[in-house]
C-alpha cells in the first residue's frame, strides 16, 4: 500500500473567521480516496453549501515511495503509543 499527499481544492468552502475548507490536504491511496474523505466529512457535519463541496482540483504533493512520479517524498512517523 503506498501512501500520497494530496491537495484538494474545492470550488467554494472559504469561511473568513473560521476554518478554511477551501483547500484540504489528504493521506489517501489514489486522488478519488483523497476527494471522498474531504466530501463525506463536509457532508456529514452540513458544512458549506452542495455547490461549493464540488472538486475544483487535485493535486499530488508526495508519495510514500522511493523514487515518487511526483518526484517528492513523503515519509510516515510511526505512531508512539
């Protein structure tokens, strides 16, 4: 399983005051993974209007891989219990 970080932008979601839920960055598998995670937390707290939590765009920041597409890595600390 290899990890990626991606940046996910939406159409709307700016809130001046509050949480920004504009842009969101996601560990996930594959961009629609990435996408999905931010929609459903979006959708299951009623936050922003439908139009606004539409995808505007993704983009791939790191990889949890030696040589990454992406040409940037990204590394996972182990959690400490």
């Amino acid at each position: 399983m290899t990890f990626k970080l991606f940046k996910v932008t939406l159409r709307g979601g700016i809130n001046p005051g509050s949480t920004d839920y504009n842009a969101s960055f996601v560990v996930a598998e594959s961009p629609d993974a990435a996408y999905q995670a931010v929609r459903d937390f979006l959708d299951n707290n009623n936050l922003c209007h439908d139009y606004e939590r539409e995808l505007k765009s993704i983009e791939l920041l790191a990889e949890d891989r030696e040589y990454p597409a992406c040409r940037t890595m990204l590394f996972l600390a182990e959690a400490r219990p």
